[in-house]
C-alpha cells in the first residue's frame, strides 16, 4: 500500500516538474509598427537570464500563435529579438484599441515554452481620406440664412490622436462649417444671388493630431439654382404701346 502511494506522489512531482518547465512565463513587447525588418525589439537572452549560447544549444525557436507568418525572429549571436517582417497595424488589427501578436519561444533540453505578446503601437503613416475628392451640391437661391447641408465625413486608418481630429473649410462669403459630435454641415451664413454668382468651390480639410499632422481635403462644387425672383419689367417702345 505504502509503495504504491510513493510511487503516485512521484509521478505527480514528475508531472509538476514538466508543467514547471513548459510554462515559464510570459514576455511582453511594444513597439511601433513599420519598423525595419532586422530592427530589435529586445534581447531574449537577457530577459530570461540566460547565456547567449544556451539559446542555440537548446535550440530556441519561435512559432507564431495561429498562423504560419513570424513577425520577429531571435537573433542567435547576440540573443536579440529582432523584426523578421513587415508590421502593419491597420492592415493586421484595422481600428482596433490595442494591436497584440501572440508568438512562442521553445526552448528544448528542457523543454520549456514562453509566450510573446507583441503591443504594436500605431504611427501616423496614414492621411485623412473623402471618400470622393469632390462632390457636387445643388441650392436654390431662395434658400433661407441658416440654412444646413449634411457633408460626409472624411476617414482615417490610424486610431487615437493619429485619427480625424478637427475640420476647417476655407473662408468663403456665403458658407462655415459646423461640426456637431459626428455631424458635419454647411451653413449658410450669407444668402446666394445666382445673378452674381452661378457656382462656387468650397474646399473642406480634414486634420489628423499626429506628427506631423497629416490631411485630407475635399472639393465642394455648389451650383446655385435660379429662383425665379426677379420682377419682370415689360420694356416700352412708345407712349402707347408696350411689350409685355
């Protein structure tokens, strides 16, 4: 009875001792995305206390976490973590929050296994973009000052303070801007005479808050329509007798 117990406990110390070595701990890393392929982003051998020899002679490795594309790889000579890949941000995480890539260092004799979160942090590398470069409005010119007209809203593939900050639109005699949370509309401050002016260009810019501060800029054509307000004066060729 007794021998067997023994003999339970040491398999289970066996089994403690594998499970001690096999998760080891985790590593963490944050960097900016773009950054060259061969940059480093930390030292492996260093963070784990380790020889940089140990690495090659246990055979380190890292594997990506669900899929077959490694965005770092470790240097065996220096032990360094190191860029294997292009790292785009929005083209891997798009407008999330956060952007984590999850990687494994194995390490053999014994094993042991290290999972590699990978915190990409986002860099302006992208302008604020209209879906169009110009659209076309059409007014009467009977419309009334106050007047408002919905205009789209420009996008940007950064996130945070890399994103759409502020709107301005080029000073003009008849329109500003209003930006109200999401909304975004011209205002007709000055009422349109189509007899002065037919059509006019207002040029709408959309300001990233990064640096340097990127923008996008949007060409609105406004075509001002007749009212039909002006009095018809028949013109008279005699005393007596005018055309009407």
């Amino acid at each position: 009875m007794d021998s067997k117990i023994f003999v339970f406990r040491s398999r289970e110390l066996s089994f403690f001792l594998l499970l001690f070595h096999v998760a080891h701990g985790d590593m963490s890393y944050s960097f900016p995305e773009e950054m060259k392929r061969g940059s480093v982003i930390g030292n492996i051998a260093k963070d784990l206390g380790m020889e940089t020899g140990a690495l090659s002679s246990r055979r380190a490795r890292i594997d990506a976490d669900g899929t077959d594309k490694r965005y770092c790889d470790i240097n065996m000579n220096n032990g360094e973590l190191i860029v294997a890949d292009r790292i785009d941000r929005e083209g891997l995480c798009g407008e999330k929050a956060s952007c984590i890539l999850k990687h494994e260092l194995m390490l053999e004799n014994p094993l042991e296994l290290h999972r590699i979160s990978l915190h990409i942090q986002d860099i302006n590398d992208n302008a604020p973009q209209f879906n169009e470069e110009r659209i076309n409005i059409e007014i009467r010119e009977s419309a009334d000052r106050g007047a408002r007209f919905v205009i789209e809203e420009a996008h940007d593939a950064d996130v945070g303070q890399n994103s759409v900050q502020q709107y301005n639109l080029k000073k003009n005699e008849n329109f500003i801007l209003s930006v109200n949370g999401n909304t975004r509309e011209l205002v007709l401050e000055k009422e349109l005479d189509r007899e002065k002016q037919q059509e006019m260009n207002l040029i709408l810019t959309a300001l990233d808050g990064g640096s340097p501060q990127r923008s996008g800029t949007l060409v609105i054509h406004v075509t001002v329509l007749d009212a039909n307000d002006n009095t018809y004066v028949p013109t008279c060729i005699c005393s007596y007798v005018c055309l009407i």
